[in-house]
C-alpha cells in the first residue's frame, strides 16, 4: 500500500489514518506544481486529476480524501476510526467528513491561491471563520471528538485543515473548544509521528 501526498496538504488527513492503524505502508511525496513524485515519476499518470492524496492498493489507484479515509478505516481492526455502515454513528462520521469537505475545506482555498486579491482573502477568512463557529458549537458540549468520544476518521481530516488557520492568519483561540480539541489530537502518537514526518514539528 502506498499513499502519495504534498506535506501539510489535506493528503495527511489519510497519512494519520494509516500511522493510527499500523503495519507496512509507504509514503511517496509529490510535486503538484510540476506534477511529479519524489522518485521521479509522472504523478498524472497515477492519478490523472494531479491532485492528494492517491492511494495505490491491490493493483488499483484510489482518490479523493474521503474515500480514501472511508476505506482505509474499514480495514482496521479499530471500528472506532469507521464505525459500522448502516448505522447512524456512521451517518455522523460521514456527516463531519461532508462538511469538512465541501464547506472547510473549500473555504480555505483563496487563501492559498496566489491570484487573490486581499479583499478575497479576507473574505475567505470570514467564510473559513464561519465554518469555525460550527465547530466550535459542535464541540461545546464537552464532548472529546467530533462525534463523540472516539477518534474517527472525521477527526484526522478536520485537524488537518482546521490547522491551515495557523498558515493563513486566522487565530484559533477565538475558538477555546476546537483549540482544546486540536491539541487533544494533536498530541496523538501517530498524529506526533506525521506531523513530524512531513516537515510540521520538531
């Protein structure tokens, strides 16, 4: 199994997943302005869009995040990181990797669009401040994760693009739960060992 991804991309989402489960995995970073893999290969022809991550598997490619996290949690042992199909613990972790996706993680691409005027980021940081406000809002109940007690595989893909606002000039101390939360998974083992892997930490 060998998951490519650009360090601090949303590709580390799955490279956590994969340090959480354990066993053999390799890691393969890519150059997505040029469109090539460290080891030289034309990253297209692995996968066409050019986008992380892309996870070779069984003699097939697999794209897209979610799916990509959706699959691998159903292979671990830990039913904790994908629960059950057909339950609505279920329904709540894809609930959360929905909106990461198409309200979040959207929200932040201005902000790394060179072409955007300033006007258009700080619009971006309101939008992203928004989306923010929900999650502040889904944490206060105390509870320790996104949609519960366990760590899921919502959790890995949130963490890694709440943790843009450190690049972007969004303070998230404005949002005291989902600090608490981010350094609550954060301190994770595996999330220690990625972020250090892909150049995040010491």
């Amino acid at each position: 199994m060998k998951l490519y991804i650009k360090p601090g991309a949303c590709s580390m989402a799955s490279h956590i997943i994969l340090a959480e489960i354990g066993g053999e995995y390799a890691v393969e970073i890519v150059d997505t302005a040029n469109g090539e893999t460290a080891g030289g290969a034309n990253y297209r022809e692995i996968n066409p869009k050019g986008k992380v991550p892309a996870l070779e598997v069984g003699g097939e490619v697999l794209t897209e995040g979610p799916a990509i996290l959706q699959f691998l949690g159903d292979s671990a042992d830990n039913t904790d990181l994908a629960p059950t199909g057909g339950t609505m613990a279920r329904a709540r972790v894809n609930e959360m990797l929905n909106f990461t996706g198409t309200e979040l993680h959207i929200a932040f691409g201005p902000l790394f669009n060179p072409g955007s005027t300033d006007a258009q980021k700080e619009a971006a940081r309101q939008a992203v401040a928004g989306r923010l406000d929900w999650l502040e809002g889904r944490l206060s109940d105390g509870r320790a994760h996104l949609t519960g007690a366990a760590f899921t595989i919502a959790d890995a893909y949130a963490f890694v693009v709440t943790n843009w606002a450190n690049f972007t000039g969004i303070a998230l101390s404005r949002w005291p739960h989902l600090s608490a939360f981010m350094a609550r998974v954060g301190e994770r083992p595996a999330v220690r060992r990625v972020l250090k892997a892909e150049g995040l930490a010491a």
